[in-house]
C-alpha cells in the first residue's frame, strides 16, 4: 500500500471499538428474545454513524473512505442485525444521490438519511439476480408520471425502508443498456411488500419481495438520466463490495479473537488446547489470512478515496475478504470443538452470518468472471 493511516483514522477506529465493545454487552440479549436492545441504535444514532457518508450541508459527518473502512469492520465485530439501518446509509444510494441526485433529491433524501431513514437498493428480481439484462420490472413514461410494474426479491431492510431505489427497463430493446433508476416511497400506490422471507441468519426478520402493480410515480423521481441504470448500480456496487470486505473482516475477527481466548483457557489432556501445536498453526493461519485480507481491503478503500477505478481492486477485496472471513469462522469453530455449534455463542452467529456474503453484492463466482475479463481485457 503507498498510504499511511493517519492519526485521525485510527482513532476514529479506537472509539469505535470502545463502542462496540459496550455494545456487545447486548449480544446475549439478542440470542434470547431475537430483539435487538433499544439501546443499541439509540447510541449508534447519537454517535452520528448514520451520516459518515453524507456531506456536512445535509447533517452528515463525513469521513474519508479509508476511515469509513475502519469503522465499519468495527462495527461488524457486532450481529449484522445490530445496525442494518447504518450499512444502507453507508452503501451506494448516498453516493448515487450525491452524483446524480437532482438538488431537490439531495435536499429531501440525504438529511433524511443522515438522520437515520432507511433506503433500501432494490435491484434483484425472481429471474434476474447477476444478469441485470434479464430484469422484467418496467417503467413506462405516461405525462408526468411513470409507472412501475413488475417484482424485486431478497431486498434487506424493507421492512424499515423510507425509500426504495428501484431499477427498472424503460426500453426493453436495449438489454441492460435500458434500465432506469427510481426513487420510490413505500406509501406510493401500487407498491407492495409481501411477508419477511426467513434467512439462516443476518437479517432479524428476513429479507421481502416487493411488488409494482400499476405503481405510479412523478417523472421527477428518476434519478439521473434515463437508461444509465445499469451503470449507477455497477459503480455503486462497486463500493458496496468494499463494505462487504469490511463486514466480513469485521465477523471474522471477533471469531478469531473468541477462539483465541478460548484456546488460552481451555484445558484439554492437562494443557491449555493453545499449547497443541495443531491449533497453534491454526490461529497462526487465522491470523496471516485476516491481515492479509485487511491489507487488499484498505488498498480498495484507498482506491476510493482517490478516485482512480477500483472495478479490479473492489472485486479481488469482495472475494477475499468474504472467503477468508468463512475460513476464519470455520475454524473458529472447530477450536471450541462442540461448545462453537451451541446457540448463542459468537463463533455459531458469525459462522451462520458470514456465508451470505460470499453471494449477496455479486456473487463470488460472477466477480471471477468479471476479474477475468478485466484481465484478459474483454
């Protein structure tokens, strides 16, 4: 890396810790009811997390993008479930409303935001997930309105949403060349959610498909110009790959730093389990792997944070980071042995919240193909 984290950013980053760490105490709180403590989102709120990608002149607290990396994978070190609400506010549609947001969007959306509202990317749909050219959801332009019909599925946080960025083809001819982007109210007429969609973890209630039947909304919802959709969701999610690098370090360091107490004090044929060299090997993997990934992850932010393109570098931290912090996970759980599979420990919740990762914001599989391409210079 040719950067150097600065003061400011590291102890961003060590308060950051300080909060968590008092957050964590509600944990246990969670594991038994399936409720997250009032108290949680209260502090997460006052402490103006919600607005560390927003500009000052709409309530934020802006933080540069190496920083906001750091405190994210602090953040992590908690259940995702403790701040849904946040990851929205630090993931693409603030930044796509700042650089295609008309002012009128900017002024009503971004302090909403910054203030804790939710907004919800909704991109994903029953038969077109990684392959946006075969998306169905239409909008055809009527006067001043248009109208929304079609379906999305797996969107996180409708539940909570207040605005929803809906992508949709305003010319059918034209493949992913004739997606839009919309901004959606969830009162609007015509939309609709259907019940929580259980998950294996990351979400409380699960994620929602949501419905457009007939749906109509004013022309100056649309955000940008018309059939550039497909490009604002890719360099958008081009920054969410990041964050995904920074929740799952986040998840896999607590799991490291679980199992590397536990190896200190559990007792196994009158030595501590830290003493068998198996496992010391296994915590000196666990350790290289999360520093490694860490180093690839600031590099992207650092891309970022400099403007240069950051398709290849946001890719390679997606997969990294993402497979590492599964790795980590499993053998987090392997050294607490049957006492890791029990409900309510960390290293059970991280193991079962961490596998999502390696799907959701471009599956691995489909990042391969386009770090491929990158490459190979199709």
């Amino acid at each position: 890396m040719d950067f150097k984290l600065s003061d400011d950013s590291l102890a961003m980053q060590a308060s950051t810790h300080k909060v968590v760490n008092h957050l964590l105490e509600y944990e246990q709180h969670f594991h038994e009811t399936n409720e997250v403590h009032k108290d949680v989102d209260e502090t997460l709120r006052e402490m103006g997390y919600y607005g560390l990608s927003i500009p000052e002149e709409f309530g934020g607290t802006p933080v540069d993008k190496v920083t906001l990396a750091l405190i994210q994978m602090e953040l992590a070190r908690m259940p995702p479930q403790f701040w849904p609400s946040i990851r929205q506010a630090l993931g693409p549609i603030p930044q796509l409303l700042l650089l295609h947001g008309t002012a009128k969007q900017k002024d009503k959306w971004l302090s909403r935001i910054a203030a804790g509202a939710t907004a919800c990317f909704a991109l994903t749909e029953p038969d077109a997930g990684s392959d946006v050219g075969a998306m169905r959801t239409t909008a055809v332009k009527k006067g001043d309105r248009w109208v929304l019909e079609g379906a999305k599925t797996y969107i996180s946080n409708a539940e909570r949403g207040d605005l929803f960025l809906v992508f949709a083809k305003t010319d059918q001819s034209k493949g992913r060349d004739g997606v839009s982007a919309f901004l959606v109210e969830p009162t609007t007429a015509g939309f609709s959610m259907s019940k929580p969609i259980r998950t294996m973890g990351f979400m409380t209630n699960g994620v929602y498909g949501l419905t457009f039947d007939n749906c109509e909304i004013p022309a100056e919802n649309l955000l940008g110009e018309e059939n550039r959709g497909f490009y604002y969701a890719v360099s958008g999610l081009n920054e969410a790959r990041v964050n995904v690098g920074c929740q799952a370090l986040g998840g896999s360091q607590i799991a490291f730093e679980h199992a590397l107490q536990y190896a200190k004090d559990r007792v196994t044929f009158g030595q501590p389990l830290s003493n068998h060299q198996v496992v010391q090997h296994m915590l000196a993997d666990m350790a290289m792997e999360q520093h490694a990934a860490r180093m690839l992850l600031l590099e992207a932010a650092w891309g970022l944070q400099t403007g240069v393109d950051v398709r290849l570098k946001s890719s390679y931290a997606k997969v990294f980071c993402t497979e590492v912090a599964n790795r980590i996970a499993d053998r987090a759980l392997q050294i607490f042995g049957g006492a890791g599979y029990i409900k309510g420990m960390v290293v059970e919740r991280v193991y079962r919240e961490l596998r999502v990762m390696r799907i959701f914001e471009g599956a691995n599989e489909i990042q391969r193909n386009m770090i491929a391409k990158q490459l190979l210079g199709d």
